[in-house]
C-alpha cells in the first residue's frame, strides 16, 4: 500500500515513428539529404559531450553526417562553445521540441544518443533512453563499462554501447552504420 510506482514521462501511445517523407522537422532543418545523429534533451552535468564533440570532429569532413543536440541546459553554452571553436559545420543547436512534437524530433534521427559521465554512475539514469526506444530508433550509449544501459542496449540489440572517451571507435561505427541501410 505504501509503494508507488512513477513510471518514465514516456508514452508509447504518443511517441511513434514517423517515416521520413511525412517528417515536417526533417524538412524544417533541411535534413533530407543527411544521416542524422541525435542528442535529444536535458543538457545537463551528468551528460559526456566532450566524447560526441570529439566524434562529431573525427567526422568532420563527412558532409552527409549531422549531429544535432536538442535541447538546454548547464552544457548548452559548453556546446556552443566547442561547436564554434572546432568550426564543427556538422553540428546544430536545436531548441527544446513541443511534447507534441517530439514524434517528428525524435523520428528524425538516423542514430540517437544516450550518455553518462563515468563519474555519476549509479547516481542518475538518463530516461531518454525510453523516449528513442518509442520512436524505433537505434542508440548509442556513452557510458562506463558497468553501466546498466550498456546491458539494455547489448541485450535487446538496440544500438552500439561505447566507452566514455572512446571517439574513435563511435566514429568508425557511424560511418559503417550510415552504410548499412538495415
């Protein structure tokens, strides 16, 4: 009687996904012609940027890749920063999505990203992950070794899990990613 229990905000009768020719968010950005890699979220502390910055240079020169970061919060102006001082044309700041859009958002990406610091481990657990899942799409997971989202990803085939820092492995698995269509 005394237990509770608070379910993620996901809701997998509102979050669908939407084919690409019908995406309207797709169109906005003019991303028809791009393999999409997505951060969707809460920007916050307890996130690994510096290992997508770092991938997201690595592929720098790969002009059909995109990496988009959805969102604000603490590391917003961290973003802001390295996607100017890298001259990272392969990035994009979005704002924050209307829930009522986030089908569109979320369904357009190719590739999605869910992260963890090595050092908040066991301290958080990032719920976007549930949000990518809704709107079938893959994802990568940034993470230690340890964490309980390399398990989900690994166990349900759902994406790639990476070890925080390891950019050069996530950048080799994009590409070969973007040139399996299945």
């Amino acid at each position: 009687e005394k237990v509770s229990v608070i379910c993620t905000w996901t809701d997998v009768d509102k979050i669908k996904n939407i084919p690409r020719d019908k995406n309207w968010f797709i169109k906005k950005y003019n991303l028809e012609d791009k393999f999409i890699i997505m951060y969707s979220g809460n920007q916050g502390r307890g996130h690994d940027f510096k290992t997508i910055i770092e991938t997201a240079y690595k592929l720098k020169n790969f002009e059909e890749i995109v990496f988009i970061f959805i969102g604000n919060g603490q590391q917003n102006n961290y973003l802001n920063e390295e996607i100017t001082r890298l001259n990272l044309k392969n990035c994009m700041l979005v704002p924050y999505q209307k829930q009522n859009d986030l089908s569109y958002s979320l369904s357009a990406a190719h590739i999605s990203i869910v992260t963890l610091k090595k050092e908040l481990h066991g301290l958080i657990a990032p719920s976007k992950l549930y949000g990518y899942f809704s709107a079938s799409i893959p994802v990568i997971v940034i993470s230690p070794e340890n964490s309980y989202l390399r398990n989900i990803i690994e166990k349900t085939n759902s994406g790639k899990w990476f070890l925080n820092n390891d950019s050069n492995k996530m950048a080799e698995w994009i590409i070969q990613a973007k040139s399996d269509k299945n």
